[in-house]
C-alpha cells in the first residue's frame, strides 16, 4: 500500500543515508518525451515488439529493420532533455558527496539523460544507444548528431555497426553488473525509480539491497513486483516528485550521522 507520506519519508531517509542507490528505469525519462520501452513505439513501430527488437537474433536476420529502429531512437533521445527528475538526482548526488557520503545512479535507460543532467556516478547496466560498435573488431564509434544514411551502417573496416546496449539473452557488461553489486550491498537507501522491475538482473537489485539491511522505496504511477517489498512507495511521476523529494532534503547531517 502507498504510504501516508512517502515523499518525507524518503526525503528523511535520504538526509541520514550513508550511501544512496538509485536504480531507474524508462519512466524516468517518459517525461522527456522518450517512449517507455512497453509503450506502444509509434509510426513505423507501432506493428513492432521492442523486445523482439532488443535481441541479437532479430539483428541477424535483419539488420537494416533493427539499426534503423535503434537510429531512430538515437535521433528522438538527443531530441529530448533531462527533466526535473533528472535534474533532482543530479542534484542529490551532489548534496549527498558534498556531505561525504556515496551516491550511486544505477540505470537500464540508454538515452545518456541522466548525464547530460549532470549525475557523475552512473552505472549504465544497459548500455548506450548514443555509441555503436563495430561487429567485426569491436571498435566504437560515437555517430554524428544525426540521422545515419546507410542501413545497416557499417565500419570502416567494413563490418556491420551495432548499437552498444544489452540486447535481451545478452550479459550485461561486467564492469557495470560488479559496479553494481559492490554498490548495493554497501548501501543503506535504496530507490527504484520508473521501473516495471521485470527485466532481470536489474530486477532482483532489490533484493541484494535488502540483504545488506538498507531501506528501501519506489517511485512510480503504478504498482509493481516489488511495490510489496519496499518500505516506502510514492505513487506518482519522477519529475513531479523527485524535486520535492530534493525539497524537503534541506541541510544534511555528515554522512552516516543520525541513523
Ligand atoms: C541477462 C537495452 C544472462 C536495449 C534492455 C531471470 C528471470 C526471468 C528472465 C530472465 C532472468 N534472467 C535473464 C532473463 C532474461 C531477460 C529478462 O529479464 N527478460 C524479462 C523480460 C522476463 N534478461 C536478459 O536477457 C538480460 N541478460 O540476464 O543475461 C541471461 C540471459 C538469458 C537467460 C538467463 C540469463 C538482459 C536484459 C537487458 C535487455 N535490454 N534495454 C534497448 O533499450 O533497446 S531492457 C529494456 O527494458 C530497457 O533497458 C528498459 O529500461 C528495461 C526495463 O524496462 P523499464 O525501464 O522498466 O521500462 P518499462 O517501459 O518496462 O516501464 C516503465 C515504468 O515507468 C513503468 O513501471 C511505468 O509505470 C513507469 N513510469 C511511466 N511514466 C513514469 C513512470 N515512472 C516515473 N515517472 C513517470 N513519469
């Protein structure tokens, strides 16, 4: 059940934390424009399942449907700017080092707005749609602030270009998933934040969280599978409620002081 006044009670639980993990999902930046991942892409994609997309097997087969799926996005996230969401995290991760203490953004989105917002310890566990890498000798590539003209693109060593994120059936890169873990069972507040906490392993952070005995809180419109588990759930938009989150943090004690 949504707590009576989940907004002060992370705001409190954020003002005594020691180390603070975010973990955010696509609704964090539905109120930049982007589509969530489940919602219905629109034009061209409408027909399309963007899981079915995601995948390595459906970039084999055609891979001119896929790069130019993932450019078209690529084009529409640069579109977009960080909302106020975007702009809070940012915002808390500075108050909180300021005060000596840790603040760890991990992300599925791979629009890069959480950057762009100015968060400086981000955990991309997804990877990004803004750099492609090349299928046959693995070099990236940051493509040019606009639309590609040839589909599938290629390298200059002729293979084909990919987009670097995790595709579904992929491992996520294994800098970001030890990044995470050590991250997770330091922690003492743990926030997921516009997530339909069903795609794994990003789904189960919670649960590492838990175990390391840190609070836990979700922000979102809807319920989700870990609405149950958490200790405080906001029902609402981020770029609504993470500013009054950054709010009601005010000043904050030392890290680690107050618990
Ligand atoms: C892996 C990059 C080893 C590409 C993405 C265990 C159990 C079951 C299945 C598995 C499992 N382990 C592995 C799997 C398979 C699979 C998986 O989890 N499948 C699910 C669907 C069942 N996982 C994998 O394949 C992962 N690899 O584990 O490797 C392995 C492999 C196979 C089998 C075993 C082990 C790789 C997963 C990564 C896939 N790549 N993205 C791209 O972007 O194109 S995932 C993709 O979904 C995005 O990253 C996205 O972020 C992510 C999750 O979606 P959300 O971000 O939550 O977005 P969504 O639209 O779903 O929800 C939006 C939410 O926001 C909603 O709740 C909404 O209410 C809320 N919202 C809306 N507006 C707002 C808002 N919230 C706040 N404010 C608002 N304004």
């Amino acid at each position: 059940m949504p707590d009576a006044d989940p907004i002060s009670a992370i705001a409190k639980a954020v003002r005594s934390a020691r180390h603070v993990v975010v973990l955010t999902g696509a609704g964090v930046s539905a109120e930049s424009g982007t589509p969530t991942f489940r919602d219905a892409m629109t034009g061209l994609w409408a027909s399309f399942n963007p899981q079915e997309l995601a995948t390595p097997e459906a970039f084999e087969k055609n891979p001119e449907l896929v790069t130019r799926w993932y450019d078209q996005r690529r084009i529409g996230c640069m579109a977009c700017a960080p909302n106020p969401g975007h702009l809070a995290l940012a915002r808390l991760e500075e108050q909180l080092t300021a005060r000596g203490g840790r603040f760890t953004l991990l992300t599925q989105n791979v629009d890069r707005l959480h950057h762009r917002a100015g968060s400086i310890n981000v955990v991309e566990l997804h990877g990004t749609i803004m750099v492609w890498r090349c299928t046959r000798t693995g070099r990236e590539f940051t493509p040019p602030a606009e639309p590609m003209t040839e589909f599938p693109p290629r390298s200059p060593a002729g293979g084909l270009l990919r987009p670097n994120v995790v595709w579904f059936g992929e491992m996520l890169p294994e800098s970001a998933l030890a990044a995470a873990f050590e991250a997770l069972q330091d922690c003492d507040l743990f926030l997921s934040i516009g997530t339909s906490s069903v795609v794994h392993p990003a789904a189960s952070f919670i649960h590492i969280a838990k175990s390391a005995g840190a609070a836990t809180g979700e922000i979102n419109p809807e319920s989700t599978p870990i609405t149950p588990l958490v200790d405080f759930a906001a029902r609402g938009k981020s770029g609504e409620l993470l500013p009054l989150i950054l709010d009601r943090c005010g000043p904050q004690a030392p890290a680690g002081e107050g618990r």
